[in-house]
C-alpha cells in the first residue's frame, strides 16, 4: 500500500498538520511505510532560512521630533514572517525592533552615531543572517538645554558636596561646574573648573578649612549646546575643633550663697592638646545667677576667668570649653570638657567611643565617618573609590557579577578554576587561584610580579653577623605580620636569638605561628610550605638578610640572592653596582672610568615613602597607585587624569647644613597642559615655613610652596631634578626640621592624564678617592694599566713590553732598546748582547 503525505507548509492550520501527523503514525504502525529514516522526517520539515534582506539605509530629521528611519528592500519569500531590526547607539546595546514591515522609525538624539543590522524570520522560525551594519550620524541641533535649577550646596570638613535637579531633555550629555573664590557669576564664555559631569551630584575634597566658595552649574547635550549657568550658592567649609583636655581645682558651689546662684572659687586651671606641654593658669572666683534656660559654665583658653552663657553656639565660637551646666538650685552638672548627654541632646567638643549603638540615627547634614562597620545598611546609591570586603561569600550578588556566578569567592580566596581552594601558604595544580596577595598557579604571565615573601612585615628584625664572636649570627626580637588562613592579620613576638656557623649554608627560617626563628643547613627542610626564610649565612660577613623575596619586573630581577651554575649575560650595565662583595676567579674590563671611587653610597633617599608602598597615604584627590614596569622607581607610580591640586602631608626630617637633592620623573599625556613640583619645609612645631629662598624656579610665600619643576609641560617620562642645601643650586630654610611633597596635574585644564614615576629627596653623601693606599690582587686583568708612579713589587707575567723599548719575552729574554731596529741590548740565560747602530 502506498501512502502520500505532502509536507508541512508554513501557515498550514492546526486540524491539517494533525492529520497528516496522524496519517504518519497509522502508516508506520501498519508497516506501509517500510522503514522511516531520518531524511524522511526531515523532508517534512522547512529548514531553509530567508534571503538576508538587502538595501539597509538610515536617514534622520531633528523636527519636529528627533527621529530616524531606517528601511530596506521587501524579502518576497512565500513564507516570510517577519523583519528582526537591531539598532544601537554608539557602542551600546543593540536594540530589537519585530516588524512585517519595510521600514522603522526610532527615536534619536542629535550628533550621536547610531548602527543599524536586519535580518529576515520566516514562519518555521528560520532567520536568515544579518545584514551588514550600516551607520548614519544624526545633525547636530543648535538648542541649548534648560539651565540646571535645585542647586544645593553643603560644606563638611575640607569638602564641598554639590546636588541639583535632573534635566528632562532627551539629548543631555553631561553637567560643568564652575568653582570661584568670587561671587561674580561666570560670562557664557567661561570655561567650567570641572567637566563631563554625569550624575547630579558633585564633590571637591582635599580644601582648606574656614574658606568661601562659590559654584554654579551648567547643562551640555550631545550637540555640545550649553546651557546658561544655574542661580549660584556659596559655602564655608568647617573645621575640625583641636581635642582640648582640661583639669581645674576650681570649687563650684550651687546654691551655697543663694539659691539660684552658682559661685566657683579662685583656683588654677591645666589646658592643652593631648600629646603637647600643657599650660597651667590661674583663675579668679566668680559667679552666676540663673533665671531660666541652661547656663554654660566654659573656659577660653588663655584667659583667666570663667565664662557663662545661654546661648550654647556661643561657646563653639569663642572655641572654649565646657566646663559645667547649671540649671538652677542645686542643679549643677560637671562636664569639663566631656561630651554631656542631657534629655535628646548630646552637648560636647568630640563624642569619641569604642562603640556606639542606637536604634536609628537621624542626620539632616553632611556626615563624613573615616571608619565604620556597618552591619546591615541598605545604601541607595554608593560612590566610593575603593571597596575593601572582608567576607563575600559564593552566593553573594558580587558573585553574579564575575564571570557569571562560575567564579567562587570566600573570605580571602578567590577561586578562577578547578576545586581546589587555597587555605595555607601554598598551593599548586592545573588550579589558578588568589588568595590575599598571592596567586598560584601553574603558568603565569605578568608584567612584573614578587615572589618569596608572602605579604609578611617584620617589624624591628635586625641581622648581625660576627656577633657576639666570629662566624656566629644573631638578630633581635621583633614582631611577625602576615595574613592568616581565617583571612585576618595574624601578629606573632617572636624572640632574639642566636647561632654558630661551621660550614656550608644556614639558613634561618620562620615557621608560621611561632615565636622563634629557627635554622637549618637542609634546604628541604628549609624550603617547606609553612616558613619563610628571612635570611642567608655562610659564616664570616658573608650575610643576605633579604632573603625570601625575588622582584622580576619585566626584564630586571631584583632579589637578596641569585644563584646560578652559569649566567650568560651578552651585556651588564648599570649606573650603580652596589655590592657588599663581588667574588670571580676573574672580573675582565676594558675600561673603569670614574672621577671618584666610593666605599660607601653617594646618596641617601630621606623622603617619605619613595616606593609608594603606601597606597593609602598616596590615594588623594582622585589619584591612585598604578604598577609601572619599574624604570624609575619600584614598580609603582601615581596616576591622576584631570586637574588636581593635591597635596601629601606625611613628612620627613631633613637638616638644612646637609645638602639635598630633588628627583621627580612626571609623565604627562597632553603637551599643551603643566603640572607644577610642590615641596614644602616646616619648623620644629611643625608650622609650614613661608620666607624667601634663593635658587628655586618659583614660590609662593603666602602658601610656602616652593616649585620645581614650575609650570612644566611634557609628554612621556621627564626627569626633573634641583640640588638644595648649603652647596646647591637652591636654597634651604635655616630653621627646616621637616619637608613634604605635593603636585599640581592637569594645570592648563585640558584634561591631560599625569603620572608620577619618582618623587623623592636624597641626602648628598660626599664620596671618598683613593688617593694612596695599596691596591692587592691575585690576578689583574686590564688592557691598559697607567699611573704616575708605581711601587709593583714583585711582577709575575707571561711578558712585558713597556712602550716597545723594555720587554721581557715568556723565555725570560730581556731586551732594551730605542727603536724597533738599531742599537740593542740583549740578555739572556747564556749570553749578553750589545748591537751598535752599524
């Protein structure tokens, strides 16, 4: 028997394919069909797709609406469903448009590329593929946006936080922000202090204290139209009160004369900032009557009487000091200079606690918490430069947010792959894994990278060799950081010591979690998981004592030891050789030239923090530590895009007899910007000294900056450097005790980025020529040995040729002579030969 079924058509009703489908399953049951294959099957099925559609172009107009039509030619398949229509602003998402039609209107913004892909669906869901892209630049528009309104400013410490209202035009592109010290608001021409603004908040830290500042705002859109500037607003930025502690014998008496009356008797009174000679004085007695509200009893420091008021802001004003509250009769309260909880409100300077717990908090101002641990917040919106988390678990939304969820995050590990996780020290395998700031793995390609010391610090450890006899070690105690398994610091006191060396190799260890160093000549067991060695002895002087840690940045190796049977180097050069010894059965040079040969460094850096090993005390003002391949510095550099004037207060001790020299390496990304050196000096009380030096390339005495470089321009690395001192090219302050460092980036508001790859000061320690003395060797290899004189001693050669007139030949002939012919002398073992000029 033979059975016909057509094949499924697109569009086909419901009632036909279910017969046919049922006529296929009768006929394979009866055995009609014979044997059904897949290629019969897939007969029945359309699985070819549409042409893909051709003739996609985009036009735009900017009235009355801002719009564009993308269309393209009719596909004229029989089976045809629908277009799928994929647009694209920039480089953003695409964004799908269903349409049976030939053409499609999307709603644009002026001067913004947009992209456009199609491609064709038929009924049995076959889609063809996508067309190619085609782009279309909308017109730029000549409408300004709306001034920006709502602007708010608050002051907090040192900071300015800006807020306004959101514009409503479909084209805004981002807000300016114009700063002055002047009221006078900015002409249209103006151009903004800070730019691309693309929220509708703004903050400027890093200002001084107690300054007037005042800002407007302006709206720029995608045709880069500006807005007129906002309605203006000002501010003063607070000041933090200094810590006062005081300590009185004053008697307070309420009630004894009268009673409404608070009397004090005459005593002394001791005031001061903690951590600085207090000053006693004497006061005299006095009192208060007390009608209504509370009465403030307070000292100004420096005078010498108590003072009273009602009116509490009266008293932050003068800057004095609480002392007491009187509220009438026998009410008196003793503060001074405490914090004072009285009914709902918290009086007092500081409020400082180990631990504050409420129920809720209300702040209706600006609040700025340096440390705080927040146990269960819902913040709405969240602006930080760094976000340091201590416990994110696998099933915490961070974990969706890398690579997927596929990526497990613990308390100090973060797994890439495998299953493995890392707990201790170490680990290995085909499983790439970083835990704190250590990554194992198997192969690992980077630009710089420090092996060895496992993120320890070991604070007050010093080696000694030859101490208390010879070849023997010691060290002092000291205490061991390092990160532990739980994830926490872990700090160990760990004990001095001692040890003997006999022969070979000792290497002194710490095991985690003790509180000895431990030593051994086994480097099995030196070398296992649980200890780091710190350092190296082979008896004598012969010590490493940074052993433990190899930097490998990009083509340089830098490491306490580095062992090889054979290194083969095609050039060594370097600017310094700095060794404690150099041991070779021969050092060959063709040339040693040097105007002086010092035993001991030519220069010191004294500066805080040279590596910028410090992240935290660098990262101010939006800029950041950035790894650097190390030509210049250790590997790290600061980095800053944008106009900054940053300045970092950590100081150093510096000696205005001894001579100094500035070293700064800047990279700048934009030529047309300048960037100023800011160095600062300061007297023993730490106030910053503002006089006129001689030699610098420019100062500003009203802030006691001194430049260099001063208004400097470049792209790429540029080194500046400025000796300062008695002997140097620019002057020191008599009365410096400290220095610190600043800069001033981005200072032509161009936007350029800037990098600082060295910011130091070196002490210049004078070298010392060998003048006279004895040079001693067992073997000296040099092409060309010349001095004044020289007392040789005995000479042990192959041969000898003194500028061709005296040479000893390797068979012990001697000959002397003028000229290579003519008259000679020549000796040897069994003759003496005398050759006249004929």
């Amino acid at each position: 028997m033979t059975v016909t079924v057509d094949p499924i058509a697109n569009g086909e009703s419901g009632a036909s394919v279910r017969d046919k489908l049922n006529t296929l399953i009768l006929g394979a049951s009866s055995g009609a069909f014979g044997v059904v294959t897949p290629e019969d099957l897939e007969a029945l099925i359309d699985t070819t797709p549409p042409a893909v559609p051709n003739g996609l172009e985009m036009s735009s107009v900017l009235t009355p609406a801002a719009v564009m039509t993308v269309a393209w030619d009719f596909n004229s398949e029989s089976d045809f469903l629908y277009y799928d229509l994929q647009v694209r602003e920039e480089n953003g998402p695409w964004v799908s448009y269903q349409t049976s039609s030939t053409s499609q209107t999307v709603p644009v913004r002026p001067n913004v590329t947009y992209t456009a892909r199609i491609r064709a669906v038929d009924k049995s869901g076959n889609a063809s593929l996508y067309s190619d892209e085609v782009s279309h630049t909308v017109a730029r528009d000549t409408i300004p946006p709306a001034a920006p309104i709502g602007l708010k400013v608050s002051a907090g410490i040192g900071t300015a936080w800006l807020k306004w209202t959101a514009n409503t035009e479909a084209d805004l592109s981002f807000y300016e922000v114009y700063e002055s010290n002047s009221p006078t608001t900015p002409l249209p021409s103006d151009d903004a202090t800070y730019k691309t603004i693309t929220g509708t908040s703004f903050v400027h830290t890093g200002l001084a204290d107690e300054i007037t500042l005042h800002f407007w705002v302006r709206a720029v859109d995608t045709s880069d139209n500006r807005s007129p500037w906002s309605a203006g607003k000002s501010l003063t930025t607070s000041k933090l009160p200094k810590p006062f502690t005081v300590t009185t014998d004053v008697l307070f008496q309420p009630g004894a004369d009268e009673v409404n009356r608070l009397s004090w008797t005459a005593g002394s009174i001791t005031f001061g900032v903690p951590g600085e000679t207090p000053t006693t004085l004497a006061v005299a007695a006095g009192h208060v009557d007390w009608s209504a509200d509370d009465v403030y009893v307070y000292y100004v420091p420096g005078d010498t009487v108590l003072k009273t008021t009602t009116n509490l802001p009266a008293v932050y004003s003068a800057e004095g000091v609480i002392l007491g509250l009187y509220k009438g009769g026998y009410d008196f309260q003793l503060v001074m200079g405490k914090a004072l909880i009285d009914g709902g409100t918290i009086i007092g300077r500081t409020i400082g606690a180990d631990q504050l717990v409420t129920d809720q908090a209300v702040i209706t101002g600006t609040a700025q918490i340096a440390d705080a641990i927040i146990t269960n917040g819902k913040i709405v919106n969240l602006d930080v430069s760094k976000l340091v988390a201590a416990d994110v678990t696998s099933n915490n939304v961070l974990v969706g947010l890398v690579n997927g969820a596929s990526v497990k995050i613990a308390p100090g590990q973060i797994q890439i792959s495998g299953s493995a996780t890392l707990s201790s020290w170490i680990d290995g395998g085909d499983t790439t894994a970083i835990n704190g700031a250590k990554i194992a793995t198997g192969t690992l390609l980077a630009t710089s990278a420090v092996f060895g010391m496992r993120n320890i610090t070991t604070d007050g450890l010093q080696f000694e060799h030859n101490k208390p006899a010879v070849n023997q070690l010691s060290w002092t105690s000291f205490t061991m950081k390092y990160i532990g398994d739980d994830g926490n610091i872990a700090s160990r006191n760990v004990t001095a010591g001692s040890l003997t060396w006999s022969s070979g190799t000792v290497y002194v260890y710490y095991v985690m979690g003790a509180t000895a160093l431990a030593s051994t000549t086994n480097t099995a067991t030196a070398f296992q998981s649980d200890r780091i060695i710190l350092a190296v002895y082979r008896g004598g002087t012969d010590l490493v004592s940074d052993y433990g840690r190899t930097i490998i940045d990009g083509s340089h190796v830098k490491t306490g030891t580095l062992t090889a049977d054979k290194a083969d180097i095609a050039t060594f050069r370097t600017n310094i050789l700095t060794a404690g010894s150099i041991s070779t059965t021969m050092l060959a040079s063709g040339i040693v030239t040097a105007s002086k040969m010092s035993v001991f460094p030519s220069s010191t850096i004294v500066s805080f923090d040279p590596t910028f090993a410090d992240a935290a005390a660098w990262t101010q003002d939006g800029w950041a530590v950035i790894n650097t391949s190390g030509t210049y510095n250790s590997g790290r550099a600061l980095d800053k895009t944008g106009n900054g004037s940053t300045f970092w207060d950590n100081k150093w001790p510096i000696n205005p007899r001894k001579d100094y020299e500035l070293d700064l390496i800047v990279w700048q990304s934009d030529a047309t910007s300048t960037f100023y050196g800011v160095w600062r000096f300061y007297d023993y009380a730490g106030n910053i000294i503002k006089d006129a030096q001689t030699g610098w390339p420019s100062q500003n005495l009203t802030s006691g900056n001194f430049y260099h470089p001063s208004n400097a321009t470049t792209t790429g690395y540029q080194q500046f450097k400025l000796p300062i001192g008695p002997t140097g090219t620019a002057s020191i302050p008599s009365n410096a005790v400290y220095a610190s460092f600043g800069i001033l980036a981005d200072y032509g508001l161009v936007g350029s980025r800037t990098i600082i790859a060295r910011a130091w000061m070196s002490e210049m320690v004078p070298g010392t020529l060998v003048v006279k003395g004895t040079i001693t060797a067992d073997r000296m290899n040099v092409t060309n040995l010349s001095a004044i004189s020289a007392d040789l001693g005995a000479v042990t050669a192959g041969s000898i040729n003194i500028n061709n007139k005296f040479l000893v030949a390797s068979d012990g002939t001697v000959t002397i002579r003028e000229a290579t012919t003519g008259a000679r002398l020549e000796i040897t073992s069994d003759h003496i030969l005398l050759v006249d000029n004929t």
